[in-house]
C-alpha cells in the first residue's frame, strides 16, 4: 500500500530502490488495452516510416511499396527498431514485442493520452516522478516503492500499478503514515474545497497558502489529472506560477506596481508610498509574507530595482505580486501610518513593559492558545493580562489613564 | 477545447460569499457543456490575476458573477485579467446591455470572450421568480403575493438600480404576482417602510445580491424589521406591521442561477449543447404532485 509503507523520506524523486548493487527493482507491468490500442492510433495518424518513440525504442509503420519502400514491412505491418536490425511484424507480433517493453509504452501512454499536454499539469506530473531526468526503469523502481513529493503542506505519494498506471495518495504532511481508514478519505479533488475553508479550530481561511491546512484526511488514490485537480484546488495557481518560474518565465509584479494599479478603496495605498524608502514594505513583507504566514517564496520586491531586506522564504512555489490580503491590510495601514507620533506619559514597572512585549509576540505568533490557563510565568497568561488592565485601564479603557487625544483631558 | 471561467468577489471575511461560485460551478460542470470550469475571485485564490493562466481550454468564456454593470465589470476585472484594448464601449451598454467583448488577454496572450454580468441578462428574471418559489416551497406563487426586488441604490452605482427596475417590471409585466416593488436600501422607495409599498398580506422579498453576507443577513433583515438584531434570527415568513414578509437571502444562491452563468456564455458564441434545458431542470422547484 501506497500509504502505510513510503519507501523514501526526502521528498526527492528516483531515490527509491537504489540502494543494492543489483540496481532497482523493476516491477512487473502488463500492457494494458488501452496503452496499445492507443500506440496503434498514434501509428495510424503518422505516415508510413514515422517512427513513434518510446525510451530506448521506436515504431512505425512499414514503408514497403511505398515512395520511401524501405525493407521491414508494408504500411499493414510495424517496423520496431531498437538497435538491431528493424523487422517487420504483424499488429499481433507488435503486441507481443510492446508487452516486453511494457514500460517504456506505459509511460508513454501515462504522459502522452493521460497527462496531455497542458503545460503546469504535465510538468508538475513528471517533476513527481523526476520524469525529465531518470529512466523509465529507476522511475518504476521507485514509484514500486512509492515516490514521496511535499507541496506546502501536502505529503504527495506516487505508486504505480501493475498495468503502469500511475496512482497518488494526497494528505497533510503531518498525516504521513496514519493508515487510510484513521483517515477521511476522499475521492473527487473538488472535495478539497471543504477541506480548505476552514484551520483546525474552525477560522475561515482567507489565504490558501496560509500555514493552516487542516489534517485528518486523505485522497488515497487519485489519478494523474485528478491529482492535479486536487493540488490546483488546495493551493491555486500554484503549480501555474511554479511552472512557469521554471519555464524561466514568471511574471513578478513587484510592490509599487501593484500598489500604482489599484483603484477603488484601495486607490490610497499608493499614497503610503513617499519616497523615503522602503522600510514599511519590509515590515509589511514580514508581517504577512514571512514562511509563518504564507507557504509561498515572495519574489516580488519594493520595485525592479529596489529588493526589500526581509527573505522571501523557502517554499516550493513562488509569490509573483502583494496578494488581496496583502493590499487590503496595506490599506489599513496607509491609513494608520499617516497618523503623527504623539508622546504619551504614564509608568509601568520594568515587568509591566516586558509583560507588553510578551503580548505582542503571543499575539503576533499565534501563541495565545498555547499559554496555559494557570501558567502565570506567561506575560500573555490570560489572568496576568486581566490583572494588567485591572492596574492600568481608566473606566474607559485608557492605558496608564492617559486618554488617546490629549484634547479629551 | 471550451472553458468556463466564472469571476466572483469572494471574501477575506465570510466563507460564504464564494459558497454560490462553486455551487453554480459544480452544476455546469455536471451538465457537460464545457470541457473545463474554473472559478476566479478578487479577494479569493486563485486571484482574478492568475485565473487564466489555470485555463487549459482555448476557447475561454469569462462570465462575472456581479448584480450590475459597474466598477468591477467596467475596471476591476479587465485589468486584473489584463484584457488587451479593454474600454468600456466594447460592451456598447445602456448599463443593461452588455453582452460581451472578445479581447486578448495579455496573461495569456490569448483570446477570451469577455461576459456581461449575470445579473443584468434577461434570465435572471426568471432566477428572482424561481427565489420567489423556493423560499414559499410553492411552485405556483403569485396570488395573493406581492414581490419586493430590493438593491443597493444609486449612491454606490447608478446601474444597480436600473438592474433592479428591469427585472422588477419584467415580473410586473408577467401578471403573475398582485404587486411588483422595487426597492432600495439607501434611496426611495426604502426597503425599510416595506409593509407601506404594499397591500398584500404576503410579500416575498428577494435581495439582488450574488452571495449571503453582511447586507443580506444583517442589513436588510434589521431595516425592514423581521429581527432587532440578525443573531436573534428570524422565521420566514416574519410578520412586520400587518404583513407577513417571505425574506429570500440573496438571489444569486438559488442553483438557478447557473442558467444564467450558461446564458451568457451561449449569448458569446460558447457551445452549450442541452445544458440549457438540463439546469433549467435539475434546478427546478418541486411541485409536491
């Protein structure tokens, strides 16, 4: 089972199946109907002589009493060259020859008529399985024992089946081993929208690539594409944006850009922007962009010219412009941050103020439910801030008694 | 290869704002019409910025799940989408007609035929009386009714009452309630004074609006009196001031609403087969006989 027994740990396709001498395991495959009824469509549409490649071998169509009547058969019989010398065969020969190299056509048949063309599915499928730099004969090793791949916070495992068909468990890394019936499994990938809205306690997630995924669940055995489904649902455009960063084409839409572009509500963010640096989109950058907050790599910088001092992050997929989440807070904050300092004046002892300390960074890194209830070692604890605004707040609520607008003394 | 690809607002708030996006989704991709559906949101994932570049499909139909034509449709989604050359005179529209532009779109560097709004198109018409159905549980309601078609006003966009208009006397027009009202929440006539626009006993409101949230469950529930306060709830019907009020919730959650969303596709030139007759259908109210 796919599931219970991952053959690797590190995310990194191929490495399964290596380790003795004798090289990988080959698993026995069967040609399937399908696969070599779709190598004959494939012949068919090509013109006598073309060969169709496989790893390691080709076919085609016989050209004899044809313009090109080369030895090895008529346009009704194949033409298989591997080396040697080609020979012509019936369809029935060809099936046989094709099914001692069922490998090589499954894979053929998996990436060509399963997968098709679409660009991000198609490179996200062979990056699992490292299909642009390993042999079909390492690749079917490894998926025997089961190809493991992390994408934000999905555990992706890859295994093939007896007729080369390529199937995937998708579940939260933090989910990896636990059999599939402690699981909820499912099957259709738009199911996956259930599982993204809300974290674990319930708060609607209003970022997907937001640390926040929810466990519990399984997709033990998805298809090629649905496998993609699946992951486009759970991380939108991810796989778009990662493909075509690979491609060397992504199109990063850096800080002022986008702030210039928008309109509406959000119109005044670009007026955040005065020309005296760029120190509040570090900050910004690192209260929402940081690997805490989102899974995405932020790529995008204050402009073309100017990087901003905070790390983009480690992750899989990129960031390629300030998200919605990122525009709305910086609306808010264009509005706060053109408030003037004012200097207020009230005491705290020197616990009091490490105490403040203590909230913010409870707060700022989503602690405060982790602070036990009687742990009052805690600045955060919830008693010692009761008792903090038991000292400090006035009746309405005034920190040290010092109202906010010095005119309402 | 024809894709659908559906442009909603979506939420950092309120998980339920994209909840009729998906469902209307969901229901046009059971009926087969498109080889693809994706969905796309402003405040959402995937971003109405990099939708497209999800769309595997040729053929791409974007239809904007908004109540009117306005800031979105007219700015917000042609340029997020990047549509090449997009101006508003594309749509050649009254603020009611717009059909559709077909533009490149430079995220993609191809073509996509760009949709009106859902709800300006003719069908929604039928969509606020299939409102009025579900939520009396009658698939003959009209004697005896009146219907309210309520939206915000002019003050926040000066389409989205000739929205409301339109479909109110395209309902008035059918003989088929005793009164058809429309109203707004921040002009005259005000759905606030509900029972005084109306003689019926009975009156269904339904809210133009594509999604639940604030305006629906809490604005308009407390103007017109069927609760204090909306965490108190309401029954529908709610009787206020003699007249016992049938309060939809918001229009665009009612699964007819995906004929529209096909309407307008097919209005653009989409292929949509049968899907037609098969949403129309499957989304129908039952009778009870």
């Amino acid at each position: 089972m796919a599931d219970s027994t991952p053959g690797t740990d590190g995310g990194e396709a191929g490495e399964a199946g290596e380790a003795d001498d004798d090289g990988p395991e080959l698993p026995d495959v069967d040609l399937p109907s399908d696969a070599f009824d779709a190598v004959l469509d494939a012949l068919d549409d090509r013109d006598p002589g073309e060969p169709l490649q496989f790893e390691g071998f080709s076919v085609a169509r016989g050209t004899k009493g044809t313009d090109e009547d080369l030895p090895g058969g008529t346009p009704d019989e194949y033409v298989l060259a591997a080396g040697g010398r080609p020979t012509g065969m019936s369809e029935r020969d060809l099936h046989g020859a094709l099914a001692e190299r069922a490998p090589a056509v499954t894979d053929w048949y998996v990436f060509e008529r399963v997968v098709g063309e679409f660009g991000p599915r198609r490179a996200f499928l062979r990056w699992i399985e490292d299909a642009d730099g390993e042999t079909v004969a390492t690749r079917y090793a490894a998926l025997a024992e089961g190809i493991e791949r992390a994408w934000g916070e999905l555990k992706i495992t890859a295994t093939i089946t007896d007729r080369g068909e390529r199937r995937y468990d998708v579940r939260h890394a933090d989910d990896a081993g636990v059999p599939v019936d402690e699981l909820d499994a499912y099957e259709d990938p738009l199911d996956a929208r259930e599982l993204v809205t809300f974290d674990e306690k319930g708060r609607y997630r209003p970022l997907k690539t937001a640390p926040s995924l929810a466990g519990g669940w399984v997709f033990p055995d998805l298809g090629p594409r649905d496998l993609y489904e699946a992951v486009e649902t759970i991380y939108p455009a991810t796989v778009a944006n990662w493909h075509r960063e690979r491609e060397g084409e992504l199109d990063v839409t850096h800080w002022r850009e986008t702030m210039e572009r928008q309109s509406g509500i959000y119109g005044v963010v670009k007026t955040w922007d005065r020309g005296e640096g760029n120190e509040h989109v570090d900050w910004v950058a690192e209260a929402c962009c940081d690997d805490s907050q989102c899974l995405k790599r932020r790529e995008w910088e204050y402009d073309e010219e100017t990087d901003l001092d905070v790390d983009g992050g480690d992750g899989v997929f990129p960031c390629r412009e300030p998200c919605s989440v990122v525009v709305s807070a910086a609306r808010k904050w264009t509005r706060l941050e053109s408030e003037q300092p004012r200097t207020y004046e009230f005491e705290l002892t020197p616990s009091e103020k490490e105490q403040v300390e203590d909230i913010i960074d409870a707060v700022a890194d989503g602690r405060i439910d982790e602070i036990r209830e009687a742990d009052t070692k805690e600045g955060a604890n919830r008693y010692r801030t009761r008792f903090l605004r038991a000292k400090l707040f006035d009746d309405e609520g005034n920190l040290g008694g010092v109202p906010t607008d010095p005119d309402e003394e | 290869m024809q894709s659908l690809v559906i442009v909603a607002h979506g939420s950092h708030l309120n998980p339920e704002s994209s909840a009729p996006t998906y469902d209307h989704a969901d229901t046009i991709r059971a009926a087969g019409a498109f080889d693809e559906v994706r969905t796309g949101f402003w405040k959402e994932e995937p971003h109405f910025r990099e939708v497209l570049r999800t769309v595997e499909g040729s053929e791409i139909y974007v239809v904007p799940l908004f109540v009117s034509e306005g800031y979105f449709t007219e700015q917000v989604i042609p340029r997020e989408l990047r549509l090449n050359g997009w101006d508003v005179s594309e749509w050649d529209s009254d603020g009611l007609s717009a059909d559709q532009a077909t533009l490149v779109a430079e995220d993609i560097d191809s073509e996509v035929h760009y949709c009106g709004p859902v709800g300006t198109h003719r069908a929604m018409t039928d969509v606020i009386v299939r409102r009025a159905e579900s939520v009396t549980n009658d698939a003959d309601v009209g004697d005896g009714f009146g219907l309210a078609v309520v939206g915000h006003g002019t003050e926040r966009n000066e389409n989205s009452a000739k929205a409301i208009e339109y479909h109110a006397d395209r309902i008035a027009e059918r003989d088929r309630f005793d009164e058809v009202k429309a109203l707004y929440m921040d002009e005259e006539p005000e759905v606030d004074d509900l029972p005084e626009h109306f003689e019926s006993d009975d009156v269904v409101l339904v809210p133009l609006f594509i999604a639940d949230g604030y305006h629906t469950q809490e604005d308009i529930p407390e103007d017109v009196g069927l609760c204090e306060d909306h965490t108190e709830g309401y029954d529908v019907p709610e009787t206020v001031d003699g007249t016992r009020i049938w309060y939809a919730g918001a229009v665009g959650t009612e699964p007819l609403m995906a004929d529209v969303v096909l309407e307008r596709a097919a209005d653009a030139g989409a292929d949509v087969g049968g899907a037609l007759d098969d949403v129309r259908e499957t989304t129908r109210v039952a009778t009870g006989d």
